[in-house]
C-alpha cells in the first residue's frame, strides 16, 4: 500500500446528506474537444475538476489553445492559434486517457494530419484504437505508423456510410466529431446513442452542425463549412448519480443528489426500485433511500443504452450482497469488469464468477466465452479489510462496501478514483461518512 496514497474509512453507519452533481465525466471531455471544430469562443459550464479535465486541458495548451477558468466550474476554450499535434505534445499523457484520441477529426480538418493518441483509461476490457482507425479511413484519411506512433494525413474527409459492428460510444462519437466539417453527407448505422452523446451533439447543432438521429440507431451528419463559438452546460453524471444512489441503499440512508435528472436515469431506476430503494424527484435533483428495510435479490444483464449502463454494474452488486437470496448479473460489454469481486469476497462478500454459454446471453464476445457472470448470494455481513482500486467505478464500489463493513477498511489507490469523482472526499464528509485517515492527491 503506497503511504501517500489511501483513505481509511470505518463503516456500519448509514450515509446521510446532499451532493450536488457537475457536468459528467463522460460528455465533458468530449464538449472539449468539440471546441476544437471553431477559431470562435465556446464557453462550457459545469465541469467537475477531475483528471480527464486536466489531460485535455494540458494537451490544448501545449497546441496553443487558449483555455480559461473564467468562474468557478466555467471554461472558456478558444482554439483559432492552434497548432499541429506533435508526439511530443502526448508526452506523459498518452495512455492515461482514451479522450485524446477523439481530437484526431477536428484536427485532420484544421492541418490535414495529426498523430494517434495512445488510448487509455481503466484496465476493464481492449478499448482499441483499431475501431477509430477503421472509421477514419472509410471517411478518406490515411493511417501510417512511424517508429512506435501513428499518424493519419488526409487531403480532406469526405461523408459516407459507415456500419458499426458494435454501438460503440467512443467510435461513435470519433464519426461526429470527424464528419461536422466532412465535405457531403455521412450515415453512421448501429451507433452508440448514449445520453452524453446526445449532449455533444446538441452542443455541435447550437455551433452551426446539421446532425439528426433515427430510432433504428442511425446518426445523419451533414456536413457544413464551419462552425460558431457557442456556451454550453454539460449534463449531470449520471455514473455519479447510480453510485451515490448505490451508496444510500446500501448503507441504509439517505441521500439527495442535486443535479440528477430522472429521464437519462429511467432504466437504473427502475433496477433500483425492484431490489427495494426508494427514490424521490423534484426539479433540483432525486433522493435515494432503502424502501421498506430490506434489498431484493435480482437479475440483470448490462447493456448499450437504453439498457443498464456497464458503469452501473459495481457498485450495484456491493449493494446486491446485503440482498436476501441469489442474484444474478451478466456482464455484456467489458470482459474483464468482475475483478474488482475478489477484494469483496475478502470482505465476506459471496460472489461467484462463472461461465455461461453464448446461448444463453447476448454478448458482444460471441464464443470467445470469457468469464462475464457472476452470482451474488445474500445478505452477507462485510467486514474492514485492506483493498487497493483496480479502476474507476470498482474504486467507488470499494468505498460503499468499506461504509456497509463492519470495523476499519483502508483503501490504496485511492487517487483512481480523481478520474471521474469531483470532490470525493468532501463530499463523504458531508454525508457524515467516518473518514478516519485520509492520505491522496484528492
């Protein structure tokens, strides 16, 4: 365990309080990079201070992109001194974060070539870069690697017709931002139509791009010669909001998170309540609570949206062990998303991975079989442990299961959890979470 790098927490006492949401880790970013496509100002509200933040912010920088905090929570970006990407410029970046590489588009049509960011982000499953590539070159750009980097060139992208093997968000949201300025028009069939990528796309329509979507999972862009500066507030995680929902079911409290909005949260909420949480909606956010004192055991399969989001699976099965009975979840798009269970079994957590048959399950893996399945059995008392975060969303799943625990758990790694948590441990104090040391870059 690193001593510069852990938190202590003691546990058995139910989380009670308010947390105010900002924009998500998952769309802020890529409001980012969108503001790439303009020589014009484009103002972005409500961004959390978490480490994708900061990557992108120093990565405009070092091109020249001006970046401002003008009001706390509020940036300014203005990209019209931008200047060709470098190897360089990803020194000490590359592979910390799978954002970098969605800039590839706006920067092909500004200088006609740029380098390939390495991808990165939590170790859950390949996130490769070949989707990326693959899509690019069908809109006209050319892919070349040269001394362990590669770099695509281009005389200019041009719309088309581009089929998804699998609605993938990353490759999905890569074609938008590649095709805003793409000379004609692109059709992008079975592609990923997650909430935070309807956020980008209403923030590329507000700077001028012409983008409709169908209900088959077709996303139209027609192309136009430039775009606007704009301003824009990003919407409210919703990762954020099914962990703190996770977190007061399982410890038997209550907690209102401001922000949270009930229409990109339908398909949790309704999980939530057939395992017994509670939940409340008013405009200024939903609270959460344990129903009728008990949790009911269930069965779920995650899913592209509108199914049940992947990053929803964690810290719904540590509240799942306080169950009564056996549940069952299917892990469909990630292959390696059940490690983070060892550590919880070592809390008294009884969890099983096993196998189970293309079949019998919808999975992208097809018969490569891999270990996706776990079983939960129930209620089961956890108790402290020593644990280290493998990755973002087990981290926070660690942190519910250290406040259900009986006794001390300490938790390593802890800076993990900076990647997508503004705030995270002003906002346990503010639950009234025993928090009884505390060593991070928090």
């Amino acid at each position: 365990m690193s001593a510069s790098d852990y938190i202590k927490l003691r546990g058995g006492k139910p989380l009670i309080g308010e947390i105010v949401l900002r924009g998500g880790k998952n769309v802020v970013p890529k409001l980012m990079v969108a503001a790439l496509l303009t020589d014009e100002p484009v103002i972005i509200r409500d961004v959390p201070k978490i480490e994708d933040v900061e990557i992108m912010s120093t990565i405009f920088r070092r091109l020249g992109v001006e970046i401002e905090e003008i009001r706390p929570g509020t940036l300014q970006i203005t990209a019209k001194n931008i200047r060709e990407m470098k190897p360089n410029d990803l020194k000490g970046i590359s592979g910390r974060s799978r954002i970098p590489i969605l800039m590839c588009g706006p920067l092909l049509h500004r200088f006609g070539r740029t380098v390939v960011p390495h991808s990165g982000g939590c170790n859950i499953g390949p996130r490769p870069v070949d989707f990326h590539v693959k899509a690019l070159r069908e809109l006209g750009a050319i892919y070349n690697e040269n001394d362990d980097s590669g770099y695509f060139v281009t005389k200019g992208l041009r719309g088309t017709t581009i089929t998804l093997e699998y609605p993938s968000v990353g490759t999905t949201e890569q074609v938008i931002l590649s095709t805003v300025l793409a000379d004609g028009l692109t059709e992008l069939h079975n592609a990923a139509v997650e909430p935070e990528i309807m956020d980008l796309i209403s923030m590329l329509q507000k700077m001028g791009a012409i983008i409709s979507v169908d209900t088959d999972r077709t996303i139209y862009v027609e192309g136009v010669d430039s775009l606007s500066g704009t301003v824009h507030t990003g919407m409210p995680d919703r990762n954020e909001t099914a962990s703190w929902a996770c977190a007061a079911i399982g410890t038997n409290g209550r907690i209102f998170v401001r922000g949270a909005q009930q229409l990109p949260m339908m398909t949790f909420l309704n999980k939530f309540r057939q395992i017994g949480g509670g939940f409340d909606v008013n405009r200024d956010g939903i609270t959460f609570y344990r129903e009728n004192g008990h949790i009911t055991p269930i069965t779920l399969e995650t899913d592209v949206h509108p199914g049940f989001m992947t990053d929803w699976q964690q810290p719904f099965v540590v509240a799942l062990t306080q169950a009564k009975g056996q549940s069952v979840v299917h892990e469909t798009v990630y292959e390696n998303r059940f490690g983070y269970t060892e550590s919880l079994n070592d809390m008294g957590a009884k969890i099983k991975i096993f196998e189970e048959s293309p079949d019998q399950i919808k999975s992208r893996f097809g018969k490569r079989n891999y270990r996706q399945s776990v079983t939960i059995e129930g209620p089961t008392k956890l108790h402290g442990a020593q644990i280290e975060v493998p990755d973002l969303r087990a981290g926070f799943s660690y942190v519910v299961a250290a406040l259900i625990a009986e006794g001390d758990t300490t938790i390593s790694n802890f800076k993990v959890l900076q990647r997508g948590y503004e705030h995270l441990v002003a906002k346990l104090q503010s639950l009234e979470a025993e928090i009884l040391e505390i060593k991070t870059s928090l």
